[in-house]
C-alpha cells in the first residue's frame, strides 16, 4: 500500500510539473519523462518517500534542459 501512495505522490507531482506554461513539446516530454525516470530511481536506490520525490525533482529538471538543449538543436 505504501508503494501505491508514493507512486499517486509522483504521478502526481510529474503531472503538475508537465504543466508549466511557456515549455516546448520537448521540454514537457523531457520533464515529464525525467520526473518518472528519477523518481523510480530513487525509490529502486532504497530511498525511500524522500529518495523519490528527490529523484523525480532531479530527473526533471535535467529532462527539461535536455528538452531545451533539443529544441536549440533542431529549430
């Protein structure tokens, strides 16, 4: 059971991060996608509430600026 409610915490933290206004398609994909990764990462590295909610705030702010480092790329 607490595995499900850490895992509605970062769903739904991902959701509200992938809604920033003003992001690129890349960008929100790279945040969401980040968010996600990061988060399971954290959780699977044994840390716990803390551990994934830090892992998903990491993973998406390094997904969004590769996001941006792709946007920059191909427009």
């Amino acid at each position: 059971m607490p595995r499900l409610i850490l895992a509605t915490v970062v769903l739904a933290a991902t959701l509200g991060i992938g809604g920033c206004a003003g992001q690129t398609r890349a960008e929100k994909v790279g945040t969401v996608g980040g968010a996600v990764a990061g988060g399971a990462i954290g959780n699977a590295a044994g840390g716990g509430t803390l551990g994934t909610l830090g892992g998903a705030a990491a993973g998406g702010y390094i997904g969004n600026k590769a996001g941006d480092a792709y946007d920059k790329k191909n427009h």
